[in-house]
C-alpha cells in the first residue's frame, strides 16, 4: 500500500518542489540530483525513497489502527 500511495503523490509533490525551487533560483537538474552529487536516475529513486518513509509509517498507522483487537 505504500508503495502505491508513494508513487501516486511523487509526480504532484515533485512538481510543487519543482515550482518551489524554480520561485527559489535553483535549477531542477540541481535540485533533483542533489547539486550533482548523483546521477539524474538515482536522483528520483533517492527522492521517491525519502517520499516512501513517511508514506511507509501513515500506511502502518492505517494498518495497525483499523485492527479490531
């Protein structure tokens, strides 16, 4: 379930970043690559990954807290 919420919300929170950073002066390639530090591909991956955290943690909240025990 993660998973899935992660992938739907990463296109509309990356264009609100996107927009932030442009507003900001940072170029998106800068921005989504870490300053260079990564490659453009692992660069998504990293930021889908940070997105899959909190994702991970509201869908176990979901889980456990719907449980009748």
């Amino acid at each position: 379930m993660a998973a899935i919420v992660t992938t739907m919300l990463y296109v509309p929170i990356a264009a609100l970043l996107a927009g932030a950073c442009l507003l900001a002066g940072v170029t998106l390639s800068a921005f989504f690559t870490f300053g260079g530090a990564l490659h453009p591909v692992a660069g998504l991956f990293a930021w889908w990954a940070i997105f899959y955290v909190p994702v991970a943690v509201y869908s176990g909240f979901i889980v456990w807290g719907s449980r009748d025990l």
